[in-house]
C-alpha cells in the first residue's frame, strides 16, 4: 500500500512538472529583456503578449509595471481552461506618472498555476522612455514662373 502512495505521488509530481514543461511568453518587442522606446508624453500603452504552453491546469496571468523601480500599475488574469496559445493584453494608464525622458519603465509579466502558485513563466520587457524629435518643416514648393 505504502509503495502504491509513493508511485501515485511520483507519478502526480511528474505530471505537475510535465505540465509547466514548454511555457512561455511572447511580448511583441521581442524576448524577454528586450529595451523598446517609448515616447515620455505616452498616457498610456498597451502590453501584448502571447502565452505558450501551460498544459491543461488552470493559470493566473500578472502584469506588474514598474516605473524607475517603484511599482506603479499590477493587474491580474485568470485563466481558468487555457488554450494552447493564450492572448494576453493589458491597458496601462501611464498619465498622471511624471514620465521624463530617460526613465525606464520595466513590465514584468508572470504566469503561475493556480493550484500551488508555482511560477511556469516570466517576461521582462523594458520601455526606455525618450523626447522625440520634431518633423521636419516641409520644404516650400516653388512657384512656377511664367
């Protein structure tokens, strides 16, 4: 009976470990730890990413925003029945932050299993905050002469 329990709880441990094998997130600026600009008067900005993998246990999705190292903005997701490939987005109002330019804001994104909290996977990315530069006036056409 004893080595029935153990195999069932190996067997139930591998399950859980296959299960977060092959989960991942996308955002769309690239891998995790990519750096993206971002222009300093931005109210807002909306964070895109897909996530990959998971098996078929249920997960919580949770965005947290940084903004020089102090969090500024955390919202969270459930997915209860995940579908192999799981679009997340995310508004983040950014407007009343005093954003300048060479700030950094930093969108940590985390997956973890809803059952035992166990973190399967997480996204980095890094919005360097810049003033961008004017357009250039147009050149004035000249006037044919006749």
């Amino acid at each position: 009976m004893r080595y029935a329990l153990l195999v069932g709880a190996l067997l139930l441990g591998a399950s859980n470990m296959a299960s977060a094998q092959g989960m991942e997130i996308h955002n769309r600026f690239g891998p995790s730890g990519t750096h993206f600009q971002l222009p300093a008067q931005s109210p807002s900005f909306l964070y895109e990413a897909t996530i990959c993998g998971g098996g078929t246990q249920g997960y919580k999705i949770q965005l947290d925003v940084y903004h020089n190292g102090v969090l500024k903005s955390s919202s969270t997701e459930i997915v209860a029945i995940p579908p192999t490939e799981y679009q997340y987005s995310s508004h983040v109002n950014m407007s009343l932050w005093g954003l300048l330019p060479g700030d950094c804001l930093t969108f940590t994104c985390k997956v973890s299993r809803l059952s035992d909290g166990a973190v399967l996977a997480v996204d980095h990315l890094f919005g360097d905050l810049f003033v961008p530069l004017p357009d250039p006036l147009p050149l004035p056409v000249p006037s044919p002469i006749w």
